[in-house]
C-alpha cells in the first residue's frame, strides 16, 4: 500500500510543479521598467535631437533617464539594466527605400548584438515620413511622448495591451463629450466631402490649414482632437501609413490605425474613418 502511495506521487509530482511556473509573458518583461535607466539616443540630426531632449527634460515621468549617442547605445545596448528609447526608420516590403520614423522603446540584454528589431520592444510609436519630413512632427512631438509613456505604464500591467500597440490605449469618446475634430485639408480625402450627413464646419469638424491645425495642439486646446497623418514622403500605392486624433490639451489618442495607400485616394482619412469619428461625436447618432 505504500509503495503504491509513493508511485502515484511521484507521477504527481511534476505535473503539480509544472502549473506553478510562471508564463513569462511581456508584461512580466518590462516590469522593472520605472526602476531602470531610460536611455534616450540621439540620432545626430541635428533639428530633431534638439527638439527630442527638449521635450525628454521637459516631459518625461516614468523613469530615470540619460541622453546618450548611437556610440554610448552599441555599447550599452546588451545590458539589461537599461532601456533605450531611439528614432528609427522602417520599411515595409513594397517600399525600395525607409518610408517612416518611428520612436521606438526597447530593453536592454542578450540578442541585442544581432540588431534592434531582436531587442525586446515595449512600444514603436511613428513619427513622422521619412527620409524628408513635413516638419508637423516638431508640433506633435510632445504627445507622442507622452503618448509613449501612457502606453508603457498600462502595458506593465495589461499583457492585452502590452502586445496590442498604441492602438491598444485609443480612448472612447463619451456621451458627455463636445469635442471639436480638427482636420488639415491635406489629411482628408476628396471623397470625404462627398458623404452624406456628413458636414465639416467648426461647431464639431473643422478642415483648415495646416498652421493654424496645428496651433490647436500648440495652445493645448480644450476639447479639442486634432488629427495627423503619418505617411511616406512619396506615397506609393499600397505603402503602409498612420492616422491619428489626438487630445490637444491633455495629449491623450483618441483615434489610431494603420493603412495603406489607396491608388485612387492616396493617403489620408479615408470615408470610413470619417464616419466613425463623425458618428462617435455627434449627438444625432449618440
């Protein structure tokens, strides 16, 4: 009778002890995130470096950081004692050259030798077209630091959102709401003004210029979404590009998908997306 007990034990046993491991998923990963150095490494342009440290000194929250060069990264990049927030550009398979900029947020360890895109990512956020930028990435530099920080906080906690992307933190507009939805003329596609039930006019839809769109988000408005196309310099059909609606006062992403260019629209916010902000914000269809 013992030796029976003893054998169906010892069959137990490392079933019992293989349900008590721990599934290392990424939130596990980038849990010691607050409690590392954020290095943030400077891409040596010059206009953009400046204006990245600025909003770093100015903004950043999260973490302990330093600013380093692409030098100080290659030699720091396998240890797992820091993280690395650096500007990249990417390209997807129908692209022959880099077609956006991306802030990207990676850990530090093993692998990292092989290149970044074996580094553990905490978040890849665009940025702005590459290689010749329209400038509006100055503009909304801010938020999407801020935007970046939001997200790595909730991914900490949230494995649905640390594997989701930024799409993953969209907020939902409420009842309550009234916002104004800003829209510069190049980020609209023609066929938008043709939808039915659908007017742009500055009680709820605005399109205008782009200086003074994007004087919203410089004044940090009130109730105010204001949107921006992330897309190749030269878009070419079928290469992958960004929209976005952005608080401008409290920097929080309200809006956010990824596309592709369309041969007959080009790149911008297509009918579709149109009629689901327009239906989220007016109270006719709440």
């Amino acid at each position: 009778m013992k030796k029976t007990t003893a054998i169906i034990i010892a069959i137990l046993l490392p079933v019992l002890t293989w349900g008590q491991a721990q599934i290392n998923t990424k939130k596990v990963k980038i849990a010691d995130f607050t409690q590392k150095i954020t290095k943030v490494v400077l891409s040596g342009n010059e206009f953009f470096d400046m204006a990245l440290q600025n909003e770093i000194t100015l903004g950043w929250r999260i973490s302990p950081f330093e600013f380093c060069t692409m030098e100080e990264f290659e030699q720091y990049k396998t240890s797992e004692e820091y993280y690395f927030l650096l500007s990249v550009t990417g390209k997807f398979k129908k692209d022959n050259i880099p077609t956006i900029r991306y802030l990207t947020l990676v850990k530090g360890g093993n692998g990292a030798e092989e290149g970044i895109d074996k580094m553990m990512e905490v978040v890849t956020m665009p940025v702005a077209s590459a290689p010749h930028p329209s400038g509006r990435e100055i503009v909304f530099l801010p938020a999407l630091v801020d935007i970046i920080q939001n997200y790595t906080l909730l991914a900490m906690e949230n494995d649905k959102i640390a594997y989701g992307g930024p799409g993953a933190i969209t907020q939902k507009i409420e009842k309550e709401d009234e916002f104004l939805v800003v829209f510069t003329e190049d980020d609209i596609c023609e066929s938008c003004y043709e939808m039915e039930k659908v007017e742009f006019y500055d009680d709820e839809m605005l399109v205008t210029e782009e200086e003074k769109a994007d004087s919203y988000m410089m004044d940090r408005m009130e109730d105010t979404l204001v949107g921006y196309v992330i897309a190749p310099s030269e878009p070419m059909p079928g290469a992958v590009y960004y929209k976005m609606l952005i608080h401008a006062r409290t920097y929080q992403l309200y809006y956010f998908a990824q596309d592709r260019v369309s041969r007959k629209e080009g790149a911008g916010f297509m009918p579709s997306d149109i009629k689901k902000i327009y239906s989220a914000i007016t109270k006719e269809q709440r």
